[in-house]
C-alpha cells in the first residue's frame, strides 16, 4: 500500500555536513533572535529573510527542517508552517483574496473554515458554499468575481470525494486557485500537487502530528506562491510555528506511514461492521464499496485514515448521547489522528434546525479509529448500539 520509496527520503533526517555532531534527531533551536559576526552579515540576511535565520517569527532552522520535509512530502516547492491549522487556511485565503473577490467553498468543509470566510464578509469578501462536490455544481458556483476554491477530500463528516484532477483544471482554465485541506488523507495517501491543486493546507495537530500534543497547521505550494506568503500572511501576521512544535512535527512525521497504515487497516474493518449492524443506516467510509464515489477514491487515493462518520436508524439528539455515553474505549473529543479512538457529533442539541439546512443527519456520529485493537473497537460498539 504505501511505497517506501516515497517517503524514506522525505523524513529521514540527515546530518550530511556534520554541523549538528552527526545527530541521529533534528536539533532543536529554541532562539528568537539569531546574532551576526558584522553589520555587513546582518544586512545581507534582512534583505533575503526568508531563506536566512534572522527571528524566530521569520525563520528557525528546526520548523525549517519539517517544512522541508512536508515540502518534499506533498511534492511542493516550498511549505511553511504556523501556530494552528486555521492560521494555515487564512494564509491560503488571503493570498489569493482581495476586496470584492468571491470564493467557492465545495461540500461540507470544515465549520471553522466557513466561518472564517463568513467573516472576511467585513471586506467586501463573499462566497458560495456548493451542496454537493461534482464539477459541474462547483462550475456553476463560479462568478467573474471568484478567485479561490477551497475544499476538502473528502469532506468533513459525511466523507465526499471531489475530483481533485477535474476541479483544478476547470479552475486554472478561469484563473482561480485551489486550496486542498489534505488533513485526512495526508500525503502518504493522497497528493494534491500532482493533480494540478495550486495550495495544499494541513492541521498538523492531526495524523501529521500524530500523537494529540501539538497543535499547528502547513502551506505547501510552489515557490512563487509560498514567497508571497511568507513576506505577507506569514511574517507580518505573525502566526509562525514555534521551534518545539515543529520538533514534536518532526517526530510524528517519523512514523507518519506506519501510523497511517495503522489506522487504514483499523478503520476499514471498523467501517465494514457498522456498515452491517442493524441499528446502522449509513456509513460514510469512502473505502466501502457501497460508497457512491467507490471508483473515484480507488483513482485517487492509495489507502484511507481511520476518520469516517455513521448514522444511527434513530434520528434524535437522545439517541446520539444514548450511544455515545455507553462507549468506553472511544474517548469523547474534537480532534483527531493519534492513538486515541475518539468520538463525536455535530449534533449538541440546540443545532437541529441548522443540521438539517446543511443536509447533515441528527444522529451522526464522527468516529476517529486509533491505534487499539478493532476488535475491542467493535465490542464496544456492540455493546453502546445494542437497544
């Protein structure tokens, strides 16, 4: 499933010319300033910033040593990474958005990003949020106004596919970009880039970091792209990454394809018994043959993450704390991508009515399958749906 190939080259660290005494980790650079030998040095590093260690808030070597990993990874030019994963999707945004553009938002993205955009109506900045995730619906979505897509594949809680290939042409053809959160599949199984997306964000606090204690997102774009970043959303806004984070980066990325092939395995065999159980109506796993994208994900992605969603036959906000509180190897939270199986719902009660807007079901459930048995998995599962 996963090639070692890809990937090896990407996260192994290498102390080549021997500054680091042949560390087998990436060094760790707690400094904020960096100092100068002369003025003449310092000057020469102020004027090229982004490729000199200056201040920590432009450049560090260890957050320098995991962009160039994520870089390599997502098969970009450049990458740079920030204090969270919504820092991440602002500088995507804002590089391409100006007063009066239009953006597309394509199916069910993640809700903090569409209240981002939703407050970036303060200047003159509108959009449309597609219902479902075809071409010709984000197509038609399109204004001579719109300068940005952003999108996820799969989606945030019911786990559409979009055609990465088709969108981006169709987008380049009208001189928009594409900005693709690629938190779920990560770049072991899915690379934007490759299809002709222009952007590719992460939140690393996900799979990437891999062991729910970091929180921080990533840019990776060409290098054109991620050069008018960094002198515009990233160093004057100031979102930067700290060393730390990056060093705990580093080291989730270390088994970051063992991990994920971890949670693919789980997942699936997670995904196949829900998708059987009686008391189930549907299960939003894009690996699962019954999935209407089925074809679409075999194309486009080489294994899937432990993150899909089901929804119970009783559609109410009682059945889902029902369900929920009998579970007791799922640990209830929002987050995702470590060895922890966590659980959640979009619904707490007082969001019907906007549930029902978006086209989400009242009694969906949110699993993240971690890194314990499936089998204990299962049983727990057994036990919390059984009437």
């Amino acid at each position: 499933m996963i090639n070692s190939k890809d990937w090896l080259t990407c996260l192994r660290f290498e102390d080549k010319d021997g500054r680091f005494h042949g560390s087998s980790v990436a060094p760790l650079f707690e400094a904020a300033p960096f100092f100068f030998n002369s003025y003449e040095e310092y000057a020469e590093a102020a004027r090229a910033e982004a490729s000199h260690y200056v201040y920590w808030r432009g450049t560090n070597p260890t957050v320098r040593i995991v962009e160039s990993m994520l870089a390599e990874l997502e098969g970009g030019e450049d990458c740079r990474c920030f204090a969270s994963g919504m820092a991440a999707i602002h500088a995507a945004l804002m590089c391409c958005l100006t007063t009066g553009d239009h953006a597309v938002l394509v199916g069910h993205v993640y809700e903090t990003s569409v209240h981002l955009i939703q407050y970036l109506n303060k200047f003159q900045i509108s959009y449309t949020q597609v219902e479902g995730t075809s071409v010709e619906q984000v197509e038609r979505a399109i204004r001579n106004q719109t300068r940005a897509i952003l999108l996820e594949s799969p989606t945030s809680l019911t786990f559409e596919l979009v055609d990465l290939k088709a969108v981006a042409e169709m987008a380049r053809s009208s001189g928009i970009r594409t900005i693709v959160d690629n938190s779920w599949a990560t770049p072991i199984f899915q690379k934007p880039l490759s299809y002709g997306v222009d952007i590719v964000v992460h939140s690393v606090s996900k799979y990437l970091g891999g062991h729910n204690d970091l929180v921080g997102g990533a840019v990776i774009a060409s290098s054109d792209i991620m050069e008018r970043i960094f002198y515009e959303e990233y160093l004057l806004l100031g979102a930067a990454m700290g060393p730390f984070e990056a060093w705990l980066l580093i080291r989730g990325l270390r088994t970051l394809p063992l991990r994920m092939n971890a949670h693919h395995e789980a997942g699936m065999k997670v995904a196949e018994y829900l998708s059987g159980h009686p008391s189930v109506a549907a299960v939003h796993h894009p690996g699962l043959i019954s999935h209407p994208q089925y074809d679409l994900g075999r194309r486009q992605l080489s294994g899937y993450g432990g993150l899909f969603s089901f929804v119970l036959k009783e559609s109410s906000y009682e059945a889902v704390c029902k369900v929920i509180n009998r579970l007791k190897r799922f640990r209830i939270g929002v987050s995702w991508g470590a060895m922890e199986s966590q659980v959640i719902s979009p619904n707490i009660g007082t969001n019907e009515q906007q549930l029902k807007e978006q086209g989400i079901p009242l009694s969906l459930i949110r699993l993240a399958v971690g890194h314990e048995p499936p089998n204990w998995l299962i049983e727990d599962l057994e036990q919390a749906l059984q009437n």
